[in-house]
C-alpha cells in the first residue's frame, strides 16, 4: 500500500504503577527523522522506542511525545543537597554583605542554584514494567497513524495515476505529431527555396530530400519518446506495487522531465511545444504530490 507521511495518532496503557499517553505527529521529510519528548525516567528507554518506529514507518519526520503519571505510590522523591545548601546560602549572604545590599535573599535565590534540590528516582521505577507500558501506548498510537498514513496515501494514489494518465495522453499526442514532422520539414523548406530562387528556377528534389532528412534527424524524438514511456510504465508499476515508493517516484520524475526537455528543444513544432508544456505542468504537480509519500 502506498503511504503519505502526515498523520496524527494517541495511545494510551496502564500498568501497575503508572499509566503514559503517547502523541505521535508525523510530516514530510526526506528520511526517518524521529523527535522524542519524555520524561527524564524514561531517557534509558529511547532507543527501543526508536526501534520500534522504525519498524513501523520508513520515512518522514516523527514528533513524539509521552505524558506520564504515576498510580499510588511515586517512585520520584524530591531530595535536597545539604551541603550545596549551606554553600549557596553562605554565598549569598557574603554577596549581601561585600555590596551593601538593602534586601535580604530570599528562598527563589537559594533554591534557584541548580541541583540544589534535585528529582530521584526509587527502585519503584522498574524498567521493564516502564517499557510494557509504554510500548503498548506507542504500539497503538503507531497504529493509529499507520492507518492514517495509509487512508491519505490512497487517496494520493488516485490523484498521481490521473495525473499520469493526463501526461500519457499528451505524451501520445507529440508521438503522433513526431510522425509528420519530416513532411512538415519538407513544406516549410520547399516554400523557403521557392521565395529565395528567382522565380522560375527548379528545385533539385534530391537536394532538397537530403536537406529534409538532415533536420528530421536533428529533431528524431524517436528514442527520448521510448525512454519516457518506459519510465511513465514504471511509475504506474511502483504506484500500483505499494510499499515506500516515495524515493522512487521522485527519481523518475526528474527522469522524465529530463526526456521532456529534451523532446522540447529537438522538436521545435507547434503541436509538440504545446503538449510538452502541458506535460510540464502536470509533472510539476506530480513532482508536489509525490513529495507527501513514504
């Protein structure tokens, strides 16, 4: 199944101790890029959560947040530093008298010295009664989104086949005038010499035949036109196939935008510049489409 990158989705678990609510927010971005805000008694975990993304989404920017509280007893005591205590009031008190300051310190100041009073941590918080919680609140919030990315990414599907279809069709008009272009050559040329030679004056047809086979060589869309439908084939077969498909697709867009370039310069007929620039356009919203997918 093809997947866009933006979705939202929230789990919740429960465990003996605690309970946590997992937020997960995904975006647009070239590679896996997760963003994790926790808890500081969750730190030791990080890297299993981030395994466990990975095993789910394969690309865009993931923004993850987990909320946790304790039932019954917390494991989380506050604990004050006496000897930094003393210190820190020590220090303040000298700093009162050295500048004759009118106001004494006060408790914000004290307490305002880091680790002063400092959060730990008891034997209540056991690490894998932490990780059971929390992975089954990020297994669900995953889901979540994983269904969403899904949902919005068929939808993104229809859109980029449509549009595919529109450009085959175009593609389908330049081949065809591709075939005229030589006999178009021809009457442009032989008009050319008539209003140049005086009047009267023969035109050697052989001349003339080589001439026409010089500039339809130059403007032969013939391979540019094999390697574009190839590469519009293999876009409907990725889209079609599913999975990650994102980095693909983008690869064969600039493929052929390429051969559409190409096609424009060489073929400088009305008929084909028009349907290249509308190629053009298309492949453009292609190209923004294709940016929102896995």
């Amino acid at each position: 199944m093809i997947k866009s990158m933006t979705a939202f989705g929230r789990g919740e678990a429960e465990g003996s101790n605690c309970k946590m609510a997992v937020e997960i927010r995904t975006l647009n971005h070239r590679f896996l890029d997760p963003h994790l805000r926790m808890p500081r008694s969750l730190l030791g975990l990080e890297d299993r959560l981030r395994r466990l993304i990975a095993g789910r989404l394969a690309r865009g920017r993931v923004e993850l947040t987990v909320v946790m509280g304790y039932l019954g007893q917390s494991p989380r005591s506050l604990v004050v530093d006496q000897g930094l205590l003393k210190e820190a009031a020590a220090l303040l008190t000298a700093i009162q008298k050295e500048w004759n300051l009118p106001e004494p310190w006060g408790w914000d100041q004290l307490l305002g010295f880091p680790e002063v009073v400092s959060v730990q941590e008891s034997s209540l918080a056991d690490e894998e009664a932490l990780w059971s919680v929390l992975a089954a609140a990020a297994q669900r919030a995953l889901e979540i989104v994983d269904g969403m990315r899904g949902r919005e990414g068929e939808y993104l599907r229809a859109e980029l086949l449509g549009l595919l279809e529109k450009i085959s069709l175009q593609v389908e008009i330049i081949r065809q005038c591709a075939a005229t272009v030589p006999l178009l050559y021809r009457e442009k040329l032989a008009t050319r010499l008539a209003q140049l030679l005086p009047e009267g004056s023969p035109v050697d047809p052989q001349r003339l035949a080589q001439e026409v086979a010089i500039l339809a060589d130059r403007a032969d869309i013939s391979e540019e036109l094999a390697r574009l439908g190839s590469h519009l084939e293999q876009f409907r077969a990725t889209l079609n196939a599913g999975g990650p498909a994102g980095r693909k697709l983008d690869f064969l867009i600039q493929e052929i935008n390429r051969e559409v370039n190409t096609i424009g310069s060489k073929a400088a007929e009305v008929n084909i510049s028009q349907a290249v620039i509308a190629v053009k356009s298309d492949l453009e919203r292609l190209r923004e489409q294709v940016q929102n997918l896995e």
